[in-house]
C-alpha cells in the first residue's frame, strides 16, 4: 500500500503535523510505503528551519528531517503557500530582497500539478 499524507496544520498550535507524523511512523512499521510528505496551507510553516522548541519539547522539525534521512521519505512543500505565508528559499530572497532564508534545505519545492500526477499510482491520500 502506498500513500501520499497531506499535511495542512501547523507546526505547533493544533495537533495536525504531529499526528502526521506519528501516522506515517505507524505506517511505516506495519510495512507499507510513505510516497511522499505534501505540506499545503498552514502545513507550509513545517519547513520554517527557525522553528526552536524548548529542548523539553519535542522538535517536529527535527521529526520530519529525521524521518526523510532514515526512511528516504520526500518531504515537499506548495511553493504558493510557502511564499504567502514567507517561508522562502534563499535564491527567492535575492530577489525580493530579504535578509534571510527560513525554508529548511530537507524539503523541497513541489506544485500542486506535481502532486497530482503523484497520487495517480497512490494507493491512498491521508489528510492531517
């Protein structure tokens, strides 16, 4: 079985990203296949690399890098609602002429059209 998860809730402030994440952890221990991870919406800010916890609270960034380098899952992000919501790349900052990039460097950059031709040999899409 393959999935795609949608995330489109926040880093912190409701449950959504980490209930995706502990999802896909049980998804992957039961053997199946996480295709990709597909942040949209509010979801973007998963990416934000400034996210800095208390170190007495679990880091979801820290979840989400660490899950791509142990099980190669692709994590991507909507860039529409990266940049209205200004998590930026650092070539896109040259060109509106901000100081810092925020879009941590484990994910990447994938349209809506991009996704819809990834869930055409999908199993499942899930929704956090």
């Amino acid at each position: 079985m393959r999935y795609i998860v949608f995330v489109t809730g926040l880093p912190y402030g409701t449950q959504n990203a980490i209930t995706a994440f502990l999802f896909i952890k049980s998804i992957i221990l039961s053997n199946f296949y996480i295709k990709k991870v597909f942040f949209y919406a509010s979801g973007v800010y998963n990416a934000n690399c400034m996210i800095y916890p208390p170190e007495n609270e679990f880091n979801i960034l820290n979840g989400w890098i660490n899950l791509k380098k142990k099980y190669n899952i692709p994590l991507c992000v909507c860039p529409s609602s990266s940049y209205r919501r200004g998590i930026l790349l650092h070539k896109s900052i040259n060109k509106i002429k901000k100081i810092k990039s925020n879009f941590s460097s484990s994910f990447q950059w994938m349209t809506l059209s991009e996704l819809s031709y990834s869930i055409h040999d999908s199993d499942r899409i899930i929704q956090f």
